[in-house]
C-alpha cells in the first residue's frame, strides 16, 4: 500500500509541477523582439525555441523552494 501511495504522491507532484512549469517567469521585449522565459527554464524568442527546459526534478525544488519563500513555511 506504501508504494501504491508513493506512486499516487509523485504523480500529484508531477501535475502540479507541469502547471507551474508552463507559466511565464518573465518577458522581454526589446526592437520589436519579444522573448519568453517559462518557470521550467525554457526560453521563447519569437515563438521559436531557444533553449530547451530544465530536468523537471530540478524544477520542482524550486518550486517547492518559491512557494516556501512565498508562504514563508
């Protein structure tokens, strides 16, 4: 039953991250250039790809490090 609820924990933590991994960080817009920068690392300049995400366990603390720092737990 403990791996079963181990399983069940990961899967709510990876849902969780994709949500947050697709939000916008910030965006930069500079001689009519616009470039994207989402939570997972992944970086948009023009709608074309420059820089592929992070691991998405390496994403995930820092998540769970914002939303501390946020909520201050």
């Amino acid at each position: 039953m403990t791996q079963y609820k181990n399983e069940v924990e990961k899967q709510r933590k990876l849902l969780e991250y994709e949500e947050w991994a697709e939000q916008w960080n910030h965006i930069y817009i500079a001689d009519g250039e616009m470039t994207v920068y989402y939570n997972s690392g992944r970086v948009v300049k023009e709608g074309v790809e420059i820089k592929p995400a992070r691991n998405w366990e390496d994403n995930y603390r820092k998540m769970e490090q914002e939303k501390d720092e946020l909520y201050g737990r």
